[in-house]
C-alpha cells in the first residue's frame, strides 16, 4: 500500500511526478512537533510542487514546506482576544503580519481597528505594504491606505464576522455542537483582513483514522465555503486543535504549540 493511500482525499496531494513526497513530508512534519514551543506554527506545504521549482528539488531528503504561519495570541484586560499573526512564505519572498483583536465567542467576531503589513524580500518593486481596516455598524469594512479610506465590501447577512486566522479557534470552540447536531453555521469571514467573504458556512465532514508509527491518529474533519471563497478542509485532533488544514493552494500542518 502506498503512503498516499494513507491519506484522506481532502489533502491527498501526491501526484504521479510529484517530488518531494507530499504525504511523506506532511507525516514527516506530524511525527516531529514540539509542543514546548509558544503559540501555534504551521508548516505550509504546496498542495501542487508544479510553480515553487528549486535547484535541488531531485534531491532525497528535499524539504517540500515553502514557509511557517505562526498564530499568537493573548487575552486582554477586556477579556477579548488579541492576536499576533507572521505568515512567511520562502518561495515569494512575502512575510506578512496581522494584527486584530476579537471577542470571546464561539465566532471570535473582529473588533476594533486591526493592522496588516506585508513585507516583499525577493527583490522586486514591491517592497512593503501597510493598511488599517475597521468595521462600521459590524456591517461596513474599509481599509485606510496611504491615508485614503476604501470601502471594500460588507457583511449584511452576517453580523457574526471574523479573521480566516481566527478559524483555527473557532473551528475547535464550534466542533462539538457542530459534530452533535449535525446543523452548518454560518459566518462572515474578512480573508487576510481584506476581503469580504459573506455568508460563509462551517460544518461537519467526517470522523477519520490515520496510521502514524504505528499508531493511529484519530480526526475530525470540517469543511468552511463561502461566496467568493473555494472550500478548505481541517482536521481536528482529539483536544481538539486543527492539525491540517487544507485551502486551495497549501496544506499548513501544526509543527507545534502549548502542550
């Protein structure tokens, strides 16, 4: 039986002339955590190797990850939620920080005014990027650029809106009532604190087992789609946190957190 076989279809990224391994690597990265590390760090992996060619990608031993998210986060004085978020990607050379605060609810809704800086090292005209967003009335988002405010889009039907990053809470706090009553809820969620994708929907996909040194690695699967958005895919362990989660384009698998 091939490794991929070992892999559930939602992240099963191994194609005929795909080198390095997908499935290996995606395991690889499961089997060596360190739970003694802060906060939350993925693994992003390309779902498809085609586009993101390096000189040694024959090699043996190739590692296949083209960046780390790391998710931070802390609780204010407020009892709301700050978070801390750097996405690095090695292959584009961008390294990007979001900074937004939400409310301890199931949907971690965004408050107050949040921050986004893009920083470019591949060398091109682009080198740095900043922005401030807010929401009006919970409905209307703008982003202030270079001191112009552009409205960019709104969440009418979905007073209950929040970051993509934030997810990787709010799938977890959902799970039980989601697995348990098997209803789909739905959401506004802002993309990267830019983009306006309402009404977007979570629900349950699955229960599934997958073999790891020979034990077993049980999961929950949730899928999240949305007007404008294609469908992602995570998987819950048993604590429950997301260790995959996988979107159109990258895998990102849980290196490590709080134990």
């Amino acid at each position: 039986m091939a490794l991929s076989d070992h892999m559930h279809w939602s992240f099963q990224y191994d194609g005929r002339s795909q080198r390095p391994h997908f499935c290996r690597q995606l395991m690889d990265v499961l089997r060596q955590q360190d739970r003694s590390q802060d906060g939350d760090r993925y693994a992003i992996l390309p779902n498809y190797w085609k586009g993101y060619k390096r000189a040694d990608e024959m090699a043996e031993g190739v590692d296949l990850a083209i960046g780390e998210a790391a998710i931070d986060k802390r609780r204010e004085a407020s009892g709301n939620w700050r978070y801390d978020v750097r996405v690095l990607n090695t292959t584009s050379g961008e390294n990007l920080h979001f900074d937004f605060c939400c409310a301890d609810d199931d949907f971690r809704t965004l408050l107050d005014t949040w921050r986004v800086r893009a920083i470019n090292g591949a060398g091109d005209g682009y080198r740095t990027f900043t922005c401030e967003g807010r929401i009006a009335d919970r409905q209307q988002v703008a982003l202030v650029v270079n001191g112009v405010t552009l409205p960019v889009g709104r969440f009418d039907q979905s007073p209950d809106a929040t970051c993509n990053w934030a997810l990787f809470d709010v799938i977890p706090r959902l799970a039980p009532r989601l697995k348990a009553s098997g209803e789909r809820v739905s959401l506004g969620i802002l993309e990267d604190l830019e983009k306006v994708r309402a009404p977007a929907c979570i629900g349950f996909l699955e229960d599934w087992v997958m073999p790891l040194d020979g034990g077993a690695l049980e999961l929950s699967g949730f899928f999240v789609y949305g007007a404008g958005m294609p469908p992602s895919y995570w998987w819950l362990d048993q604590r429950p946190r997301v260790v995959i989660a996988s979107t159109t384009f990258q895998t990102f698998v849980l290196e490590g957190g709080a134990a």
